[in-house]
C-alpha cells in the first residue's frame, strides 16, 4: 500500500500528513467557473459525466492533492428516488417536499436510483483511470438526516426545523424516510465503489443539530448500518464519517460507527480532537476554511497547529468544512506548501 491517505486510514502515523480538501473543485477556482458555464447550470455539470470529470481533476493538477472527491451533490440522491430538484441561483436547491405517507409512498427505491445515477458511475470511473497513481479517489454520499432535512423542508435551513418537526409529530414517517435513504446510500455508494472509489465518505453536515438520543438514533446508528454493509459487500474498504459540530459525540464515533476515520470540524480544537478522537483511529480536518479567505501568517501558524496537534496518530489533513467560494487560491497553495514543509 504506498498511497498516503490509504496508509493513514489503515492507522498508520505519517511524518507527512496527507492532504485533501473538501469541496476543493469547485467556486474559488476560476477553471470551474469555466468549465461550469460550459456545462450551463449545476445539474448539467454534476450529470456530464466528462465534465464532471473534468472538474474533479482540476484542483489535482494545480495543487497535486493526496486525493481527488468525486464531483457530485448530496441531492442527487433523493432525485434519483424520484423527488424534483432545482437549484435557484444565489439561494441554493429547492426540492419537492415530502410531508405525509401519500408523499413517501410516491418514492423509489433499489435499482430506480441507478437509472439516474449512472452518469455518476461513469464519472467514478473516468476518474479512476485518469487520476495519477498516487492519487486516491474517494466517493461520497449525504447520510440520511441531512439528505432528510432538505427532503422534509425542501431546501436548507438554518435549523433544520421542518425535519425536527416532523420527527415530533410524526415519528413512523420520518423513521420510514431515514429508513430508506440509508438502504438507497449503500446501493449508491456500493455502485461508486464498483466503478473504482478506493474510499468513501459519508457527509453529516447537519449532524450537530441532533440531541441526546436523537444524535444515536438518526446520526450514528444509519452511519453504522451503511458503513457495516458496505464493508460486508467490500471488505476492507475504508470509510471516513463526518458527523459536522458532533461535539462530545465525536468521543467513541470510530467504535459506535466502524468508520476507519472520523472527520472534525473547527468548532473542537485539533488539540480536544487529539486527546479524545485520534486515540481511537484516524482523524481527518481541522483548518477553519475561513483561513483560505484571509491567509496570511494565521494561515501558516494555523495549518502548522493542525499539523502539530495530531502528529502522534494517522491523521489526514483537511479543513473543518468545504472551502467557500470567496476562498484565493493562493492561500490553498499557502497551506499545502507549509503542511508538506513542515
């Protein structure tokens, strides 16, 4: 095994830390903006599959990241079980909502998705024949609560509100939701994995907005039962969770899920997140990404505290959320030149 990220998910301590970048194709780089209006909205971009492509490979060339995620969205799976998704430009997506069993019972489900979702394999699988060899590719999913959250609500909320709604007053329903969406993600992410995703992460961005039993029931327990199948159908597949603003509910997350890596983001301290998440297996952040806006020195002693506090376990560096569109690429070349000079 000589590819970086894949010796670090395997527990191993590098000197060197390997270095990926969530959402790194993508706004901030002036050859997406490029290649995005080639492909004429977001939708195309994501279902071109050469395009798509395209765009994933872009940041390797410039910045020879340790790895390259498959460009794609969390949605593409609730459109692919039937739902109507559109993205209104300077406000996000939009879907048709689901609120009642009549709305459920309208879904797919098992080999449906993949009628859909075959331009995405086929962009997995451009991708592993055109990334360099020592370039892992990894393949991703939503998880269900936050997929959920958009399907329930029908766009993003700042605090998720309709779902906790719903999960109020009509239990059956939201579990038959999550419930579905964690069987459709193993099939999704089973397909990416065929088509060659070496890894495959799956994304809780709004994990944090779960409590107590909650956070169990619908962030850790669906995370578990994907990343235990999935490792059934592909044994030794390795499987990076990121349950975003988890709090103490990161402690354990490794053993609770059986993911090989649990991603952190800025709201802990690498330092917290060494002592009480590292010590259980690979910890993959935790850069604020507003760093990539501003640079400067805080940039370089930033990325170097990273560095610091987890040198003494596996750990992948990345930053504690997907960079924003306001990001300067320079500052990304910045924070890859201090990590691999240090």
């Amino acid at each position: 095994m000589t590819k970086t990220i894949l010796r670090a998910l395997a527990g191993e301590t590098l000197p060197t830390p390997p270095i990926w970048m969530m959402r790194q194709a993508g706004r901030y780089l002036p050859e997406y903006k490029a290649t995005r209006a080639e492909a004429g909205d977001f939708l195309s971009l994501c279902y071109n599959p050469d395009l798509a492509t395209e765009v994933t490979l872009q940041p390797i060339r410039r910045y020879g990241f340790d790895a390259a995620i498959l460009f794609a969205d969390i949605l593409l799976l609730p459109q692919a079980l039937g739902m109507d998704l559109w993205f209104v430009t300077g406000e996000g997506p939009r879907l048709s909502t689901i609120t009642s069993d009549a709305e459920f019972d309208k879904l797919g489900r098992g080999e449906m998705i993949h009628d859909t979702l075959n331009p995405v394999y086929q962009t997995v699988r451009n991708l592993s024949s055109a990334l360099p060899s020592e370039t892992t590719l990894i393949g991703f999913a939503g998880a269900p609560w936050t997929v959920a959250t958009y399907m329930i609500a029908g766009k993003g909320t700042k605090d998720q509100g309709p779902a906790h709604a719903l999960k109020a007053e009509n239990r059956a329903l939201f579990e038959k939701i999550i419930d579905r969406l964690t069987e459709a993600t193993i099939d999704y992410l089973s397909e990416q994995v065929k088509a060659g995703a070496e890894v495959v992460k799956i994304f809780d961005s709004w994990a944090g907005s779960l409590q107590g039993e909650d956070f169990d029931l619908y962030c850790t327990a669906p995370a578990r039962t994907i990343t235990q199948e999935l490792k059934s159908r592909f044994p030794g597949l390795p499987v990076i969770a990121f349950p975003r603003q988890a709090g103490e509910k990161y402690v354990g997350f490794h053993a609770a899920t059986g993911a090989d890596c649990v991603a952190v983001d800025d709201s802990v301290t690498p330092e917290w997140a060494a002592e009480n998440v590292q010590v259980t297996g690979c910890v993959q952040g935790n850069l604020a990404s507003s760093h990539m806006v501003t640079g400067g020195q805080a940039l370089v002693d930033e990325t170097r505290r990273v560095v610091e506090a987890f040198r003494k376990g596996p750990h992948i560096f990345n930053l504690g959320h997907g960079i924003t569109p306001d990001a300067d690429p320079e500052n990304v070349q910045l924070m890859i030149d201090t990590v691999r000079g240090m």
